[in-house]
C-alpha cells in the first residue's frame, strides 16, 4: 500500500456545507496552513451532495448517518467505512488535531498514537449542555466524565478564550490548558459604499434599524430570550433576521407569530454563502447573541468586523470578551432588561455605531494571523518531543 504523507490532519464532527462555528474555525485553519506549509488534510463525515473536491487541500469524508433530533448533523462511522480503514493504514500525519472529543476525535487519537505523534485537542463546546437535552440525569454525568477522560489522554489542550477554561474545570478536568483564540475571515477595510450597497441588495430603507442572529436554531442558545424582548417593544421600529437552521427552527417561527412579531421577523434559514452571510452583518445596526452554550462566539467577532456590535447575555461564558458599553453591550437575561435595552439602542443609533466601530478594533483577529500562532505552537510541540517540524523543511 503506498504511504500518503502529511504535516497536518486536522479531525472534527462538522465541515462545510455544516456551517457551524467549529466547521468554520477547521475550515480556515486548513485554508490557512494550506497556503503557508502545505500538506493538510481534514477527516470529517460526509455530508450527502457535499463537494469535496473544491478545496485546496485534502478532505477525507467517511462514512455517516444522520444524527436524531440535530438536523443537517451527521455521525460518522469510520470503522464501518473499509476505505476509510485502508486510509488510515496508508496515511501519516506529523501532528493531528481534533476539534471534537466524539467518534472523530476518538479517531484522532487512536491514529496519533498509533503513528507516535501528538494530539492536540481544541474544547469548544459546552458538551454538557448538549447531553442534559437527551440523555436522563445519571447518564449525563457518565458523558462527561468520558469527555473529561478524553481531554485528559490529549498531549495538549486548548480553549478558544480564557474564560473557557472554567468551563473545562467544571467538567472535572485538572490538566495543563492553553487558550488559543479564534480568527475571522472578515477583517477586510470596507468602505462605507459597501454598508450602503448591502442594505440596498437586502431591501432595508435607509435608516431602518436593523437586528440579527446567526447560529444554530436551538433553545441552547437562547433565542426564546430575543423574541420574547422584541415582544415587549411592539411601538419600536425594527427589522430583526435570523439566519441558520436547527431542531427549534418551527417552534421559535412559531413564538414569533405568537408574539405578533411576523411582520417585523424574518427568518432567512442557513446560509453557505459568506459573501451573502456579509451582507447582513453589514445590514445590521445589531448583532443579537444572548447564547448561554457557547464558549466564544465567533459570529460575534463576525459581525464586529462589520461594526456591528453585539447584545450578550452578562453571565454567559462567550461575553467575556465584551467590555460594556465599549466594544458590546451586556444585558441580563431577562425579556424585560433586554427589551429595556434594545429600546434605548435603537433610539440611539450614533452610539450604536460608535462601540461598533470599537468592537471591529478589539475583537476581531484575522485567522491568517491566527494560523500563524496556530503553527508556531505545533512546531514547539513537535520539538519538545524531538519530532520533525511543519514550519521547517523536514521530511517524514
């Protein structure tokens, strides 16, 4: 069998056309190293009608089926894929990363050990979260107590921001933690024709106020408390997207027209498109993310790369970053203070714009910039373990 050598095998549950945050964090990553050392591969599942062959670098896609209740999610199966296991025999990596502790990162670490080279193992989610919504009481805890076993058995763990790292101890886990910030592919200069133009192609009147979420379309991340706000507004003018897909997608459509909000809601439904998704970060005055599950929010350096600015909750992990007032604004959860809220920002539009602005100079970091950093770590990983580097020009 000939051997398929690479620098990096990069192993998560998710990938494009799954547009998810984790999905989006791989994706760069092997844009990025792609172009800077070459030799990257991504192992994920396969999506159905998913083109693979359109990047740059290699995408392995084994196996899977649909996961109950997560729609568009698949599970992978790679034992029962014989070309993934042919795969994995013929294939090296001089360092794997996995961005998911499930059946993929599994994978991972079974290869990193059988090829010899280290595993680093990025936690972005608040697993938990996902497992209390399925699973009885007890069960859960055995969950996470394989996660924390999981994180454990890596060579190095990171956190996409520092005030993860509670949640990781939280679990349980005790070990060495790194936090390793996330990028964003929108960081370029636009102009203010552009923010015009984009309005233009979405149909938004010129000083219409305009709100937005994207994400998963799941009561995790708190949506239930943006609708039940904008209800308590009804005398305030707005125009509120959501943009994504998820199990909660009807029942959230369904509040809405509940609450009598149809007229100023729309919901767009998942976008694949970054140059369309662009566009409404750049049509909005305000990113709405009150999300209590996710550990950063990677939409929200999205958007304050747009100068637009976000509406956290204040006890949620991901609003860390926010400084009040300053480059974001934090509210409590609770409908009536955020629609407290929400009333004064849409009142004040230059001061929206103002931490806005703000929010686009403290927030966002390029991921070429970030893949930088990604590398440098890896190579000092690879040399303390007397292991041949990436960034050099070693050979297997």
């Amino acid at each position: 069998m000939k051997k398929i050598e690479f620098n990096v095998g990069l192993f998560n549950e998710s990938f494009p056309p799954l547009m998810d945050g984790v999905a989006v964090c791989v994706q760069n990553y092997a844009y990025w190293m792609q172009k800077k050392v070459g030799g990257v591969e991504v192992v994920t599942p396969r999506v159905t009608g998913a083109d693979y062959s359109q990047y740059d670098y290699s995408v392995h896609a084994f196996l899977s089926v649909p996961v109950p209740g997560r729609r568009p999610y698949v599970a992978g199966i790679p034992e029962m894929s014989p070309y993934f296991l042919e795969h994995g025999l013929t294939t090296r990596y001089k360092i794997i990363h996995a961005h998911s502790p499930f059946l993929c990162g599994k994978t991972a670490m079974r290869m990193a050990r059988r090829l010899g080279v280290p595993l680093v193992a990025t936690f972005h989610s608040k697993y938990r979260d996902d497992f209390s919504r399925v699973l009885p009481k007890l069960a859960v805890g055995i969950a996470v107590d394989t996660i924390v076993d999981y994180y454990e058995q890596a060579d190095m763990v990171w956190v996409p921001q520092a005030s993860t790292v509670e949640v990781l101890r939280e679990y349980g886990y005790k070990g060495h933690v790194e936090v390793m910030g996330n990028g964003s592919d929108l960081v370029a200069d636009y102009p203010e024709k552009f923010f015009v133009e984009a309005r233009q192609r979405l149909g938004i009147a010129p000083g219409e106020f305009v709100m937005l979420f994207v994400g998963q379309h799941i009561w995790e991340k708190n949506p239930r408390l943006i609708i039940e706000s904008l209800a308590r507004i009804p005398d305030v003018p707005f125009r509120m997207y959501f943009v994504g897909m998820g199990y909660a997608a009807e029942e959230m459509k369904q509040l809405v027209s509940e609450r009598g909000l149809d007229e100023k809601v729309r919901f767009v439904g998942q976008i694949t498109d970054r140059a369309r998704l662009t566009d409404y970060y750049a049509a909005s005055d305000l990113f709405l993310f009150p999300s209590l599950y996710d550990t950063a929010g990677l939409v929200v350096q999205e958007a304050a790369a747009l100068g637009t600015p976000s509406v956290m909750a204040r006890e949620a992990t991901a609003a860390s970053v926010i400084h009040d007032g300053q480059d974001g604004f934090l509210v409590d959860n609770d409908p009536d203070k955020m629609a407290e809220l929400l009333r004064t920002l849409v009142h004040d539009p230059v001061r929206v714009r103002r931490v806005g602005v703000q929010a686009g100079k403290s927030l966002v970091r390029s991921w070429e910039d970030c893949v930088d950093e990604v590398l440098d770590r890896y190579d000092a990983l690879l040399r303390s373990r007397g292991l041949p580097l990436i960034k050099s020009a070693d050979n297997f």
